[in-house]
C-alpha cells in the first residue's frame, strides 16, 4: 500500500506521499494494540487489474483495480452486495496467514432483504446456512482460531443510504406501527437452532447404518440406446426423433448429437468387459425402437437390428449378468411422430405391437422389462417445456396431459399383452419406471410451503403411478386442474378422462415400482392468475437450498434424505408394492478427473438411505440401478455433462472406456451387498479379487502365430543368423580389400622394375 500510494503520489508531481507515516515510536505504540482481530464481511467481489487514473487523486484510483459481482452467487436487496459464501472461509485464512493466526472475531455478518419481507425471510436463512458453514469449515478443517460470531442484525433498523427500504434484521420491526412491534423471522429460529447445537449437528438421519441387502439384490448400471449405439443409419436402421431433434441447430449443447455416442453397437465386447470390472448381476438397457422396426411399424422388422441385441443379450448371460430391457427410452420412430406421436391414439396399438416382437424374440432369456422409460420427461420435458425430443412447446396446457394419457394406455396394453400372451410360459416381470425428485416445503412451518410441496409430488410422481397402482388420476390432479380450466372459460377439463373400463384395466398394470431419483427440491406457492399451463396447475415453484452439494447439473444437488423420505410415500401411497430402482446418479463437467470422489460419495449416502428405507422403515425394495455405467449423450446438454462410472475418451476414434476410481468402490458395495460393520473388524467382501482376464499370450512373429516362447526363440535365432550374416559379410569385405591391395602392390613393383631396366 505504501509503495502504490508512493508511486502514485510521485507521478502526480507531490514531493511526498499522500499516505502518511508512522515515526518509529508510533509504530511501537500501535503495533500489537489488539487483543483479537475483529472483521466484519459482507460479499466478495471479482476483481481485474487496471491503470487508474492520476487525476483526481482518490483512494479508488490508487488502487489500480476494478471490482465486479461475483454472477454466479444470488443478489441480495442491496447492490454489489451478492451472498458468497466462500469468500468468509478464505478471508479468515487470509487473516490467519497475514496476522500470524490471531483469535478471530467475527463481529458483524448478514444480508438485507427487502423492506416487505416479514417473517419469511428464507433467503437470510440461506445465507446464515451456507455462511457460518464457511466459518466453520475454517476452523474445522483450516485451523483458523476463530472464537465467535456475530450476526448482523438483531433486528430491523435504518439502514444509512437505504433507509428503511431494506431490512437486516433477525426481528421484523413494523414501522407503521407507532409501537414498532418486534416479530421473530424464520431466520431468528434457525439461528438459535445454530447457536443452541454450537453448529450444525449429524441427525440420525444422516448418520451410516451398517447392514445388508436381502440376499438376491438387485445390482445394476443403465444406459440407452441414442445415448451410447451409435450407429444411427447402420444396417437399415430408421430415423427417430431424437436423431431429428439432435441434427436440428441450437437444440443440443455444442451441436452435439448421437451419430456415434459411445458406438456401443459396434461394442459389446468392451461393454461386457466394463460390466465385469464393475461386478453388476444386472444390466439395464434400452432397445432403439427404430432399429428394429425403421418406420414404427411391423410393416417390416429389420433382422440386422435384431441381431445387435440377441448378440447383446447372450453375452449379458454368459457374463452371469442377467438383462433388464427398457422397450422405449424416448426415441420415438420419426415415422410415427410425423402422423401425430404419443398425441395420436394410434400410438398405442403400435407400441403394442412393437412390444409384441420384442416379447416374442428376446422374452425367453430377458425377465425383467420396462416398457417405458419417465413418462414425465416424455409429456411434459419433450411436449411442454419443448427442450428434449420432439420439441414442441406451444400446447404446455393441454399437449402434456394428452401425451401422458396415451402413455399410461400404452405401458397398460404392453403389460396385459405380456400377462395374456408370455407370462405363464416366460415368468418375467413388467413395468415402468417412474421419475420423481422429492419436495420438501421451502419454509418447514409454513403451510402454504408443505401444501406446495405435495402438489409437486402429486404432480411429478403421481401423475403417472395414481392411475397404474392406485386407479385413476388423482383427486387433486383432477380436481385443481378441472377447477382452473372452467375458470379460464373452458368447457372442460384439459386432463382427458379415464373410461371406468380404463380406470379398471390400466390399474394393477406392474409387478414391481421402477423408479428413478436423483434430488429433492424445495417448493413455495406461486400464483400464475389463469395461465393455463402444468406449472399453473401446479401452482408451485421449486428451489434448492444453498448448503446442498453441487453436481455437474445445475437441477442435481446432493440429497441423500430424500431418497429414504420418496420411498418411504411410495410404500404408504402405493400399498408398499416391490421397488426396483431404476436410475440414481450424479454428474460432473469441465476437465476429466477419473478420481471421481464425490460419486462415490453420492452413491455411499444415497444407497445407504436406501438401506435405511428397506431395515428399519420396511420398503420392500429390491433393487439398485446407477447412472450410468460410461459417459454418454446425455440428452440436450451433450457430452458435457458426464454421469458414467466409465470415462469414454471421445478423442480417441476407438472411444476406450476408462474406468474411474468409483467402479472400485461401487464393486466393493455390490461384493459386500451392502455395508459392513467397521466395528467388527475387516471383512472379507472388502478384499476384492481381480477380474478374471484372458492372457492371450500369443504373437505375430513373421506373418504367424506363435506363443511367446516359440517367438523368444525364433527372435534369437533369427538374431543369431543376423549376426553370422552380418561377420560374414565383413570378413567377406576384409578378404576383398585385402586382395585388392595385393594387386595394386605387385602393379607398383613391375612398374619399378621396368623403370629401372631402361
């Protein structure tokens, strides 16, 4: 500081700075005069080096730098002011590395929020969370001596410049009121909840269980087809949707699409291979629809397609890993989609009929089906939103419910098709698969929060499990979104209608609950007035809290209760019905690091819940299934998100699969089938055996096929002769050059002799 300031003073032609200096006595005097260092912290800038002008001369100009917002942090009620959280933790080490690690005091720390929030003030409950989170991780982990901690303020007050426009207070103060009333916010009660645990407590919620799975369980990874096949025009495949969508610009994340994926058609090999190393007893994996049948139809059934997927399967079998085979995983045959799709009741009896030749052709080694992959995502992501295949966005009122109706239909048909016609001969089990985040209120004591977050559930997972386990939609789906549309003005309901027959020959149509989970989100109400809309219908707006751990998605944070609590209302909502997990999974993005630490994190706290969920809660589930077993297309987003246990090295025009260091850790949890007891010693499913390889010792040696020994030798033989060859050939030239010189001598002696006779 004292050198800028110098420097700057100089170049403006001042004989001193403009900084002033301490004598040595005062130096002495102050130094030391602090028996802790007490900080108050705000936010945390971005800061970028500049020249600042000499005139007018200024503490901001001698700085020689310019501040921006930290853009990826929230704002706050006050401007400049963003809450990030992580700048506290490394200002507290810049202290303790700069000040010779002196007590700290954190003496005043807080966010404003706007004047009209009362006592639902959950944006200061974020920031105390993620901030004194900080704080502690200083002193926890980095050793920072930090010995208290102040939050700023105790209650509504004049704010300086802002007046009373904005509020830091843990108490609302009503101004109005010539009293001026003091209430307590939700951010008073978290904070003394924090002050009462002297941090942030481990709940037995979050605690490890130590136990097994019930014998027989379930271990599976899962892909899909357009994520990892390739082979988009191979062998008289036809063209689906997602191949449309995916060549269509700006609709996939850096124009990405799945020509080749991961090529896995022509890879089965080194599937296997990595399915092996990852020690699964299941594979999960989808049939492209139109590999089999290109225009949806069984007009015509094409046999090279079939041939892909027998091969598959036989060497899923010969590996010891049984398949589970999901008949539709979004890619819908262009052909159909271009006469109405999942919006034409036609589709129904298609999809029948494809699941027909599937059954009939791969039903005696395959046991366990999905017919259709998240419906949701089908309805509302594909036909709503418009953001996946087929793209279409300009119907979200009433398209999603129509596609979601024939879906149901379809997966019904598909499963009374296998009940009627397979099962008694082929014992398999049918379903589908369900996703569903898990809601919980963004306030916990508000009610208005709790009554959104179970119509986010209602709307989500029991859009589509209602009418399968249950028997018809539900009554708050039927009723919320009948009471909106006649409101509009509208005649009827935009939610088709289930016949009575329907209601009766869709419901029961499972042998188990496929389910797929990744996260839980907050919800709060939100009012759209008459927007005649899913999320109007719905009603709510979903968040997530700042503390949760962040994925390579910007919609996955890390929750692992969560899994436990949705499984928990599948078995009290839907009569506790066997559950096989059908996709769980965490992504990463930027550069590879194949030391994928915080999977194997996720995938320790989520299927240790799970096991919760099943010891000591009584969900019969069954199954386990990661996402995903290699890094493939992952939808809209491209490669750039990466879930696989697997990395595919896309540089390589071979596409090597590489594995991370969670195939070894998810391998031990399979070995194990669960988690054993660290009390009780090392076990023995810890101390995996190497997979079995084939040592293909042999060689090409010369055109043939040798073993090594055979080669060794041919290699020393051949070497051998090299050097007898070789010595020969330079004695050869010795003997050459030596008569050669002979010669030349008996020429110079004649020559001599001659000379002297005349």
């Amino acid at each position: 500081m004292k050198a800028q300031v110098l420097v700057k003073s100089e170049l403006q032609g001042l004989p001193l700075s403009r900084l002033p200096s301490f004598t040595e006595e005062e130096k002495n005097f102050i130094k030391g005069t602090a028996d802790i260092f007490c900080v108050n912290h705000y936010t945390t800038t971005i800061v970028s080096h500049v020249t600042g002008p000499l005139s007018p001369p200024s503490y901001q100009n001698d700085r020689d730098f310019t501040e921006e917002e930290e853009g990826g942090s929230p704002a706050t009620a006050i401007k400049n002011q963003r809450a990030v959280s992580w700048g506290l933790r490394r200002l507290l080490n810049w202290i303790k590395e700069e000040y010779g690690n002196p007590e700290i005091y954190i003496t005043n720390n807080g966010v404003a929020t706007k004047e009209k929030t009362s006592w639902d003030d959950i944006d200061r409950v974020f920031f105390y969370k993620t901030y004194i989170n900080e704080a502690l991780k200083a002193y926890e982990v980095d050793g920072v001596q930090l010995k208290g901690y102040t939050a700023a303020s105790l209650m509504d007050s004049f704010e300086w410049l802002n007046g009373y426009t904005v509020g830091f207070g843990l108490y609302h103060v009503d101004f109005t009121d010539p009293n001026r009333p003091r209430t307590p916010k939700f951010s008073a009660h978290f904070y003394f909840q924090v002050m009462k645990d002297n941090g942030f407590q481990t709940n037995d919620d979050e605690r490890m269980l130590y136990g097994e799975f019930p014998q027989g369980f379930l271990w599976s990874t899962a892909t899909a087809s357009y994520q990892i096949e390739g082979g988009w025009r191979a062998d008289g495949k036809g063209l689906s949707i997602w191949d449309k969508f995916a060549h269509t610009p700006l609709r996939i994340f850096e124009n990405d699409n799945g020509d080749i994926a991961c090529d896995s058609y022509n890879k089965i090999d080194e599937d296997i291979a990595i399915l092996k190393q990852l020690r699964v007893n299941h594979y999960r994996f989808s049939i492209s629809w139109t590999r089999i049948l290109p225009d949806g139809t069984k007009n015509y059934i094409n046999e090279a397609g079939f041939s892909y997927y027998d091969r598959l399967v036989n060497a899923l079998l010969a590996a010891n890993i049984q398949p589970h085979v999901t008949l539709y995983h979004w890619d819908l045959p262009l052909a159909l989609q271009n006469v109405g799709g999942w919006e034409n009741d036609t589709i129904v009896e298609r999809f029948r009929d494809y699941a027909d030749i599937i059954f009939s052709r791969l039903g005696d080694r395959v046991k366990l089906w999905v017919t259709i992959n998240e419906p949701y995502n089908v309805a509302m992501v594909g036909h709503g939103y418009g953001v996946a295949a087929p793209g279409i966005s300009f119907r979200p009122g009433t398209l999603p419910y129509i596609v979601g109706h024939n879906l149901i239909k379809a997966h019904a048909e598909a499963w009374h098709l296998y009940n009627d016609k397979y099962r008694a001969k082929q014992n398999g089990k049918v379903s589908i698969t369900i996703n569903s985040d898990w809601s919980e209120p963004r306030n916990p004591y508000k009610q208005e929060d709790i009554d959104a977050a179970r119509r986010v559930i209602q709307f989500y997972i029991g859009w589509f499990a209602h009418p399968i386990f249950n028997g018809d939609y539900s009554e708050m789906m039927k009723t919320i979104i009948r009471e909106r549309s006649l409101a509009a003005g509208l005649t009827q309901s935009r939610l088709p209608e289930f016949t009575p027959e329907e209601i009766k020959r869709i419901k029961g149509t499972y042998d188990y609950f496929g389910f797929n989970h990744y996260t839980t989100v907050l919800a709060f109400p939100v009012e759209y007035g008459n927007l005649q809309h899913y999320d109007g219908d719905r009603g709510a707006g979903t968040t997530a809290d700042r503390a949760w751990l962040n994925s390579g998605s910007g919609w996955l944070k890390i929750t692992p209760f969560g899994l436990r609590r949705i499984l928990n209302f599948i078995k009290e909502e839907y009569g506790n019905p066997m559950i096989i997990i059908t996709e769980n999974g965490i992504s990463e993005r930027g550069p590879v690091d194949l030391k994928d630490s915080h999977r194997s994190y996720y995938y320790e706290k989520y299927i240790n819940q799970m096991l919760k969920a099943n010891l000591l809660d009584g969900v019969d589930v069954r199954g386990y299934t990661t996402w995903s077993l290699m890094d493939n297309l992952e939808w809209a987003t491209g490669f750039a998100e990466r879930f696989g246990h697997f990395y595919v090295n896309r540089s390589d025009p071979k596409l090597p699969r590489v594995a991370k260091e969670s195939v070894s850790f998810f391998s031990t949890i399979i070995n194990c089938n669960g988690f054993p007891d660290p009390a009780s010693g090392p076990h023995d499913c810890m101390k995996q055996e190497p997979e079995e390889t084939i040592n293909d010792s042999s060689v090409n040696f010369l055109g043939l096929k040798l073993s090594a020994e055979e080669a060794e030798t041919g290699l020393n033989a051949t070497f051998a002769l090299l050097i007898i060859a070789v010595t020969g050939a330079i004695c050869l030239s010795i003997g050459c050059f030596l008569t050669k010189r002979r010669k030349k001598e008996t020429k110079k002696v004649d020559n001599v002799e001659l000379e002297r006779k005349f």
